[in-house]
C-alpha cells in the first residue's frame, strides 16, 4: 500500500502551481450532458474523482477523450474533450456514484435534456450524512415527479417525461453548492424564469454559471446568493478553462505559515481565498496578490492562535479546516475552531493528537492548545482533507510521518509530494 513519507523542519522557498479546481471541474464537466456539441475544459486537474465522474458520463454516451485522466494523480492531460451527441442511458449507478457523491450532478442535466433520470442515492460518507433533499426539492419545484425506488431517485418531467421542466422560484433554506449547482444547470433548459433565492456564491458556481452562459445561457445575479435563470431551448458547446483550486492553494498558504516559509503559489486568487487570508494575516501569514499568483510570506517564528468558524462562501471554507487547524496546533495560545457545515469533520483530530497535538472535540467545536513542537508518526488519512491536514502536521513535525490510506489524497490533490517537495519538503512517495 502506497504511503506518503515526510520528514518535517524544512522551510519552504520557491514556486508552486496551482492546479483547476476539482470542485469546479465536476460540475463543469456534468454540463456535457446539457448539449449535443462538443465542450472542451482546459486546466483540467489530474484526479481520481474526475476520472470516476468520466465513467458515470460514458454510461450515459459521452464520448470523452481523458485517456490518461484518473490513472493516478499526476499522469497529466490537462484538456479534457467532452461530447455527448446523444443520451444513451438515464441511469446512474451505485457502483459509481457510492464512489463519488458529486455524481449526483448528473441528476439535473439529466432531467432538463431527456426528461427522465434514474441517479442512485450516494449513501452516507465519512464526514457526516449529507442528505441531498435539497436538490430534489427544487427539481419537484420546477415539475419534476420524483420516487425512491430501490436506493434510486427516479425522477421525470411533467407528461411522463415528455415535457420541459418549469422555471420556479427555490428558496433554499440551507446554502448547498451541490444543489445550487444541479438546479443552475436544470434550469438552464427549462421553460420560463427559475429564481433562487440563498443559493450558494462559491467560485465554483460562479465558474459553472460563466461556462453556461458562454453555451447561450441567460443567467443574472452570478456570484450572489440570488440567481435568475431564463431557460433556452437548446445550449451550444464551448470551450471553457476550470478556475484555479481556491482549496488547494489555501492548503499552500498554511504549509507556508506551518514552516516559516516564502511561496509564490503561481495562478492563484487572493481574491477566492476569502477570509481564509484574513484569519492567516492575523496568524502572521501574510498574503498578497502579484502577478500571475499570490505571494505568501510567514512573518514571525510562531504562528499566533485565531479562532475559526466555518461557513458558506465567503465566510472560511469547510474544505480549508482541517489544514487550518494544523496551523493553530503549533501556534502560540489558544484557538476555538467550529465547524458549522459538517457534523463529523474532526477526523484528523485523533491522528493530529498522535503527533503531539493539544486538541478537546465537542460536538462541532475543537479547542486547540498550540505546542511547540509535534512529533513525526505513523498516521491514517481518513478522508481528502484531512489527509491533506496531516501532511501540513508532517512538515512542521520533528522526525518523520508517514501517511497511509491516501488513495483520499489523490482523489483532490495533484501531485502534492512533487509540489511540496519541489519548493524544499523532504516528501516522498513510497508504494
Ligand atoms: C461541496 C463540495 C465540498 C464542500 C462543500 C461545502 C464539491 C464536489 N464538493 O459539497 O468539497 O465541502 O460543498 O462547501 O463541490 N445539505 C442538505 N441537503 C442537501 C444538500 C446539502 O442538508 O440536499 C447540507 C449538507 O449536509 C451540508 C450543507 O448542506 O451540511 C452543505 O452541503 P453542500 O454545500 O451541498 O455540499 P456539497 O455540494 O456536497
């Protein structure tokens, strides 16, 4: 089984890239099912997760050309070409979509092309239960007819299928990305008006909404939390670059504070960062937008402690947690994280707390008690953030960590062991 290797207390110097953002690149990649022509997305990341959303779209008759794309992280095929002349199967299944719960975006191309889809319900995954009432709410908003059949959601137009889904208003009580995402795209094709109200504004709905409207998509209000979509009848291809992982560059940025370091993380917006760079200058991790990139510089020996509370965009990203708490174990005093979005994502504390870590979890807040000093140690990546937490831990760590269970790693991280260890890590991949 393949592990990473790090042995911590280098500074990190130099230049990292910052690869398309996963997160934008799957829904990105769904709208191939909105269309008969062709839809190209370059910066594509290398993932795992794109290569699993590549066989749910092949069983539907997408013709893809990612022959290299999800072998392993790294592999590289920047452009994926995507065309799906027509739909040959409305049928997702569980073997595929209990892989990766974003399948579910399929459910809502699916329905406002063909007027029929059978998606499989992804189940529960590691960190909470994750319903996904929400994306079925609006689509019975907007016409559709939707039963729960043997662990599918079965779903179709008004007239058995044969009409066009209608444009509604969606008032999400809760802001979900994934459903923000499934509804844009559904209404798209639907006849008439479709408003949301409390939609998500995350950078990677707002990378959704610009590739549609460049297929002839009439929407307003993007990058709000209220949206207005005018159906067409019919969307045309395009070609279309995936916004670069706001994720994985926040990830950088704290390796940076957690080693005393300088990056240039190439391609990078501060802009996207949102409050994850204000709650790193008040650490003493200062971050600035240059050309081509963001500048990180860490400013003093220690981090200083600062508390955080997760929320939906703007407010500090779920998916920026974990790593964010490395941070505050080796900063100096005190920092009280809490996790509004996901019920069960402290996993990384138990193996944080392994390499000498002063963490107390309860319910959805965690204290953390900054040390001086953590220790290299055998730790299991539980899920794709977290690992991502405990490779931070490792660079900071006195001696060695070695990270088993990554296959979580690859499945949202490009290449991290070469990236890291290009700027100064001591990183290794062992299979
Ligand atoms: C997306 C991201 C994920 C990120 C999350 C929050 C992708 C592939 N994944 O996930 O990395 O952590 O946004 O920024 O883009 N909820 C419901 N009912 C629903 C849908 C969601 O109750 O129908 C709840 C969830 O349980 C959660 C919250 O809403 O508490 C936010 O979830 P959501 O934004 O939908 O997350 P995802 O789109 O699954």
């Amino acid at each position: 089984m393949a592990e990473i290797v790090v042995s911590g207390g280098q500074r990190l110097n130099g230049e990292i890239p910052v690869s398309g953002a996963k997160n934008a690149a799957l829904p990105l990649m769904a709208v191939t099912l909105l269309t008969s022509e062709p839809v190209t997305l370059t910066n594509c990341p290398d993932l795992y997760d794109i290569g699993t959303l590549t066989n749910v779209l092949r069983g539907h008759g997408a013709e893809i050309d990612a022959s290299r794309i999800g072998e392993g992280a790294g592999s590289g095929l920047p452009v994926l070409h995507m065309h799906t002349p027509e739909i040959k199967s409305i049928v997702a299944p569980y073997d595929l979509v209990s892989q990766m719960r974003a399948s579910i975006l399929v459910l809502g191309p699916l329905l406002a092309r063909e007027g029929k889809a059978e998606v499989s319900l992804p189940g529960g995954c590691a960190i909470g239960s994750r319903p996904v009432d929400l994306h079925l709410m609006g689509l019975e908003a907007m016409g559709a007819t939707i039963a729960l059949r043997d662990g599918y959601v079965v779903a179709e137009t008004p007239q058995g299928g044969k009409g066009r889904l209608q444009g509604a208003k969606i008032n999400f009580p809760k802001v979900s990305v994934g459903a923000t995402e499934n509804l844009v795209m559904a209404a798209t094709l639907a006849e008439g008006r479709t408003e949301m109200f409390n939609a998500a504004q995350e950078p990677e709905v707002v990378d959704l909404c610009h590739c549609l409207i460049s297929m002839g998509a009439e929407i307003s209000g993007v990058g709000t939390s209220h949206l207005i979509i005018d159906g067409v009848d019919r969307l045309s291809g395009t070609q279309h670059q995936v916004v670069a992982d706001r994720i994985e560059a926040g990830t950088f940025a704290v390796a940076a504070g957690m080693t005393g370091g300088e990056l240039i993380l190439k391609n990078g917006k501060l802009e996207h960062l949102g409050s994850l760079a204000t709650v790193l200058e008040a650490s003493g991790v200062v971050c600035t937008q240059v050309a081509g990139g963001i500048h990180v510089v860490s400013t003093q020996e220690r981090p200083n402690s600062v508390n955080v509370t997760t929320e939906p965009y703007p407010g500090f990203p779920t998916d920026l947690q974990a790593q964010t708490m490395s941070l505050m174990v080796v900063a100096r005093g005190m920092a009280v994280l809490t996790e509004t979005i996901f019920e069960n994502r402290y996993m990384h504390v138990p193996e944080l707390i392994r390499m000498g870590a002063n963490i107390e979890v309860d319910g959805r807040v965690a204290v953390v008690r900054g040390v001086e000093k953590l220790f290299g140690a055998p730790v299991m990546a539980t899920d794709l953030r977290a690992s991502a937490s405990l490779i931070l831990a490792g660079l900071a760590a006195e001696g060695e960590t070695r990270l088993s269970d990554i296959h979580h790693l690859d499945r949202g991280y490009e290449r991290i062991e070469a990236k890291l260890s290009a700027v100064g890590a001591t990183i290794e991949r062992q299979e």
